[in-house]
C-alpha cells in the first residue's frame, strides 16, 4: 500500500470534515477572576482554564500566561475539577472544586468551591486546608466587564466595587493578601514591590538572588504577621518597597 504524505493526509480530513469538526468543538471565552484575566476552553464535555494575565499578586507567586488553573468535566449542570494554588518556588498544589456550569455559553457568571490546602508559611509543605473557609471562584465573562481587566478590581464601579471585591477576594485564606486584594492602595503597594523585586533579581548573580528570595521570604512572613491591619500592611510594604529601591538601582 502506498504510503501518504502528510499533505494528501491532512486534505483527506479536511475533505472529510474532520479538522473542521474538532476545531468547532473547542470554544474559547474570555473571563475574568480574582483580578485577573483567564481564558475558559470548552471541548465537548471537557473544560480548561488558563491565566492570559495574572494580578500581580499571583506574578509574584511564579503565575504566567498559560498557567493552568483549572481542569474539569461537565455533567448534569455541573462542573467538577481540579484547581490550584501557587506560591513562590514551591510546585502548585491541587485541590478540588465544583459549581452550576452551563456549557456553550449560556450564563455571563458561574462560581466554584472548594476546600483550599493550606502551606507551611515558612515552606512548601501542604500542612492542612481551609475547611471553616472555603474557597469560592467567581468567574465574570470579560465582555460583562467592559473586558477591562484591573489590578486588584481596580476597575470596579464604585456602587458594586466592595461586593464583586469581596467576592473575588474570597479565595486568599491568608488574611494578609486577602486585605491587600480587597484594598486597592495596597494592591498599587504589592504592584510596586512586586516590580522592584523582578528589577532586582535581574541585577544579581546567583548567589546574590538566592540571598534576596530568602529576604523576600522572610519579609512575607512579617507582612503576613499584619493579619488584615491596613496601617500595618501599607507601613510593610512601603518599608519593603524603600529596601528594594536601593538593590533596584
């Protein structure tokens, strides 16, 4: 039998109306999430959810555009995945989520809910969960938004803003980030830290980052001990931000 090339393979599908009918069988949307811009992929019972632009926050945290944040099935209305959580040089850690999901575009918002793992401060360890706080993903299609996507909700109308902040803030089990994404002058803070601390990474041979991430470390563990102090927080931050001008320059 005469082998095909890959050409004369590809027309034959084509010709078939196989390529067509899987490429029409995935489709794509754009959403918003906690801050961030995300893109849904659907393809028959199967969904995807990937960063197209992480907050800040989550840059900081390693996350890039194309980092999976959900993977998941669709049945009887339901949508059952796996989600994760990231931290600094640490691998994600999964955990599972469900909510109301109506495949083929049908609703604007869908929401999921799971129970988040909770790391050792310190490390990488998985130490417990948030079971009295479960965490809750909101998902807004873009095209709800103005397909704005902000810094820390920052392009939230003012009569909804502390609601939809609320709402989307409420998978950060830290208090401390859970403050920071709901007050947008200290998501500006975190924004700037986060920008000077990439900047000087950049400046620095190896041994030089290594001794800087484990001051970035330490320093989250004092932020972190502001809990969901305001006038604490903006004070740690802005010391942090001074500190890193200087290794910056």
């Amino acid at each position: 039998m005469r082998s095909m090339s890959l050409r004369s393979v590809l027309t034959a599908l084509l010709a078939g109306g196989f390529l067509v009918n899987a490429a029409a069988s995935a489709a794509e949307s754009t959403w918003t999430y906690n801050g961030s811009s995300v893109l849904l992929v659907e393809n028959g019972q199967n969904v995807t959810i990937t960063y197209l632009e992480p907050r800040p926050m989550l840059r900081r945290e390693g996350v890039k555009r194309g980092t999976v944040l959900l993977r998941g099935k669709v049945s009887s209305g339901t949508l059952t995945g796996t989600s994760y959580v990231f931290k600094q040089d640490c691998a994600p850690v999964a955990y599972e989520v469900s909510g109301s999901y109506q495949p083929g575009g049908g609703q604007t918002t869908f929401e999921l809910s799971g129970v988040v793992p909770q790391r050792d401060p310190a490390g990488c360890a998985v130490v417990g969960n948030a079971a009295q706080r479960p965490s809750r993903l909101l998902f807004t299609r873009a095209a709800d938004t103005g397909g704005a996507v902000t810094e820390s909700t920052r392009g939230l109308t003012e009569d909804k803003g502390l609601v939809l902040r609320e709402q989307a803030c409420s998978g950060y089990t830290n208090p401390a980030e859970h403050e920071v994404c709901l007050d947008r002058e200290l998501g500006k803070l975190d924004a700037d830290m986060n920008n000077l601390y990439q900047r000087a990474l950049k400046t620095l041979d190896a041994k030089g980052v290594t001794k800087l991430k484990s001051e970035q470390r330490a320093w989250l563990k004092e932020r972190d001990a502001c809990g969901p102090d305001g006038r604490c927080l903006s004070a740690a931050y802005k010391a942090r931000i001074s500190a890193l001008e200087k290794q910056a320059k």
